[in-house]
C-alpha cells in the first residue's frame, strides 16, 4: 500500500472527512514520526510496532566491483520492532 491508496482508503471509511484533510492529517503523522527520529526519539504505536534510530560505527568496507577498500563513515539507521498484535496477525493467531 502506498501513501495515496491509504488516503483514499481512511476518506472512503470516514465520509464526513474532506479528502484533502484526510491526506494533511496522514501527512502530519508521517513528519510527526520523521521528526522524532531525526531527533533520535523513539516513536511507538501500540499494536504495530516501534521505530527507533540505531548507530552503524564507521568501518573499512570492500568496493565489490574493484574490490578496492573504502572507508564508511559512521551512519544512523532507521529500525523497526513489530508489535505482539502485529506479530500475531501475521502469523494467523489473531
């Protein structure tokens, strides 16, 4: 699912909603969470799961096609833990 089928999809749902309202709040949330992270906060949604940063150190890394050594410099990762709701729905206990 993409950002506009999950627009179109909670406008469909919530009719009393205008469409460009439905896509400021959906937007809002995703920058909420974009926000957090870039300031290394840790964003929970119970029931589906957590996203956090994690810090990859620097380290000397291998150029595949010339097999020449590199230097990669220290890196935040985006991580995201699912929640026990999801977790189980997934695997079809819920």
């Amino acid at each position: 699912m993409i950002r506009s089928e999950l627009i179109q999809k909670i406008a469909d749902e919530n009719p009393h909603l205008y469409q460009r309202d439905v896509e400021r709040i959906v937007n809002t949330v995703f920058e909420e969470v974009t926000d957090a992270m870039a300031r290394g906060d840790r964003v929970e949604l119970r029931g589906f799961g957590a996203f956090s940063v994690k810090k990859r150190d620097a380290r000397v890394g291998r150029n595949p096609r010339t097999g020449e050594t590199v230097q990669v410099e220290e890196k935040s990762v985006p991580f995201f833990k699912t929640g026990k709701l999801l977790r189980d729905r997934l695997n079809g206990k819920a």
